[in-house]
C-alpha cells in the first residue's frame, strides 16, 4: 500500500513525516498527535482524535481552537519548545 502524501507549503510530504498541531485561542500550542497515527489523515479525523463527540469539537472550534497539519521538522523547530514552557505569554 502507498503512504498518503499531502501538500504542505508546496512540498508534497509522506503523511508519516507530519504532525497535527491543536492551537488555542491564545496561540499557544496545547496538544500534537502523529497524523499517521490513530486514522488522522484527515482534519476531520484528527478533531475526532483530539474530542470524541461533535459537539466539544463544535464548542472547541467555535471557542478559537484550530488544527494545523506540519512537517515533524517545522513542529520540531518551532512547536516543540513552545510546548516546553509551563506557563503561557499571552496571559498575566
């Protein structure tokens, strides 16, 4: 069987090699899962990954929280170290 590639920043990239990213309203990064993993190829499927019934998916996007599918390098650069820190800077 072929490994599902997507397009990301014009790049085709094997689905394997990617992350979804759940964003808070405030933009911090709060949650990431392998979108290879647990049948979340789709945005779809990685809301269902993330909340198991509609209506918190509908409440959590309707609150601001989104999805982003990205490469493990980008998440690596950029997402990781913002997942390290305790304390969120949008907040006083």
């Amino acid at each position: 069987m072929p490994e599902l590639r997507v397009r990301i920043d014009g790049a085709d990239v094997a689905l394997g090699e990617c992350e979804w990213v759940l964003w808070a309203p405030c933009g911090c990064p709060i949650g990431c899962a392998l979108a290879s993993e647990g049948n979340r190829a789709t945005e779809e499927l990685a809301w269902k990954g993330f909340y198991p019934n509609q209506r918190d998916i509908d409440d959590h996007k309707k609150s601001g929280f989104r999805l982003e599918l990205m490469t493990r390098q980008h998440w690596s650069a950029e997402v990781y170290p913002l997942m390290l820190q305790h304390d969120c800077p949008h907040t006083t």
